[in-house]
C-alpha cells in the first residue's frame, strides 16, 4: 500500500506546475516536428512549501521525504485536486532555521503513473 503524506498543511504559495515532453526533430530548414513522448507526457509537478512552520512539523515532512529516499511513491492531494494521487519526491532543501524553534523548507512532487 502507498504510504500517504503527512497531514501537513503546506503555505500559501505552494503552487503546481506542468511540463512537457516531447520527442523534437530539428530541421536544416528552421522547421521543426514534434511529438509526444510517450502516454503521460505532460508531467505535472507541486511546489511544495513550508515557511515558518514549526520544528515538529519540519521534522515529520523532512523524516517522511527521507524514508522514502526519492523513489519511493506516496499519497498526496493538492488543494484544487479532486482526490489524492500518488507522487515521488526527487529533490527537497535542508530546514531553513528562522529561530530554535521555526524553520521554511522546500520539495518538488512529481507525479507518479507507476502501478
């Protein structure tokens, strides 16, 4: 069973994004063809952030994000999204310490297709 992200709310500004690939064939001519590539080729990404949150709930973030080392997929929904679908988190900064007991950090979601 896919573990589900801590219920942690994360701060406005948090946002997702899509990118997409595509497969590009560059021509002597200026002209260019392009195609998707594969079935899921618009990946979509969530900004996640906590800014000002306190220790215990940067530790629980940044504890889960370790666990799962980056290839390890989970539960999660972002505000807007309709239910909670799975995602791998790749790349997340280190706690950024405001005071003993405050900190902001930062991860990149990815969605996740794998079965």
């Amino acid at each position: 069973m896919t573990p589900a992200f801590p219920n942690i709310t994360p701060s406005r500004g948090s946002r997702a994004g899509v990118e997409a690939r595509v497969l590009k064939a560059q021509f002597g001519d200026g002209y260019a063809q392009r195609a998707p590539d594969g079935l899921n080729h618009l990946t979509k990404t969530y900004e996640f952030e906590l800014r000002a949150a306190p220790a215990a709930d940067l530790n629980t973030v940044l504890n889960f994000l370790v666990a799962r080392g980056g290839r390890e997929p989970f539960t999660f929904q972002p505000q807007g999204y309709a239910a909670a679908v799975k995602w791998v988190c790749e790349r997340w900064s280190e706690p950024e310490w405001i005071s003993p007991t405050h900190g902001s950090l930062s991860a990149t979601f990815i969605r996740d297709f794998s079965l």
